[in-house]
C-alpha cells in the first residue's frame, strides 16, 4: 500500500483518502467499508505515524458510508491496528447516520477496552469545518492529547 501523496486525493476501494501536512489523514467513505478498506486505511495512519515521529489525526467523512463489516471491525482490533491506537492524537467524523454513529460508538469502546488508558478525543460533526475547528487544538505542538479516565 503506497501512503496516500499530501493534498492529493487517492482512491482505495469505492473510498478516497489523503494525508493533509503533517499529521492528518482525511478519508471520505463511499458505500460499504470492507476488511480490505480498513486494512489500507491502518496502513496509512502507520506510514502516517512513523513519517511524523508524533500523533496523527483521523478525520472521516462518512456521509454516504454504507455498512462497517464484520471483517472491518475485526481489523480495528487487532494487533496491527496497535500501533495506530499508540500514535493516534483524536478523531473526527464527519455527517455520520444515527447508525453510523452507534457503530463508530461500538467499535470505539472495543478499543477502549483494549487500552482503558488511552482515550482519544472523538467528535461526530455535521461539516468539515467543524471537524477541522474540533481538531485543530489536539494539532498544535505541545498539546495533551491523551485523557484519562
């Protein structure tokens, strides 16, 4: 999986994504997200990480996302999605379904269940805008990203 070129959109699957200097990687979801799309976007956040020597943020937009997997949501959890979970500084989704919502909810609390320790700012926002406004304070040099519980 070649890491996605700044400011260029890529596409993987149905999906785009793209990495934004320094630390943030933004995908736009289109229909079903399979093990296989989930796996690609691991492997960015990873590059992404290594690349950036500190945390990345996720910001999805997922306003014509179709259904998680089963094989997707058994990729969140496992032990390559470890080191994304140690470098990943917050997250923001944009226009996600009420159902989307409970299934980002669900797959964020296995997570949690798995590093307790390490909660991570997430928003659901209805625009981009806001996602970046969310994001933006996590961003800057020097801030604590990690909340305990």
């Amino acid at each position: 999986m070649r890491v996605p070129p700044s400011e260029r959109w890529e596409a993987f699957g149905t999906h785009l994504h793209r990495i934004e200097h320094p630390d943030l990687y933004f995908v736009r979801i289109r229909g079903d997200v399979l093990g296989d799309d989930m796996r690609t976007q691991i492997a960015a956040l990873r590059a992404l990480a290594k690349r950036s020597g500190g945390s990345v943020f996720w910001m999805a937009d997922v306003t014509a996302m179709g259904t998680v997997t089963t094989d997707a949501r058994r990729a969140t959890a496992a032990h390559e999605f470890a080191a994304v979970r140690a470098s990943l500084g917050g997250s923001a989704i944009i226009g996600a379904s009420f159902t989307a919502r409970v299934v980002s909810t669900l797959i964020m609390r296995a997570v949690r269940a798995l590093e307790p320790h390490g909660i991570r700012p997430v928003a659901f926002v209805e625009t981009e805008a806001e996602a970046r406004a969310f994001l933006d304070p996590f961003r800057r040099p020097g801030a604590d990203v990690a909340i305990t519980p």
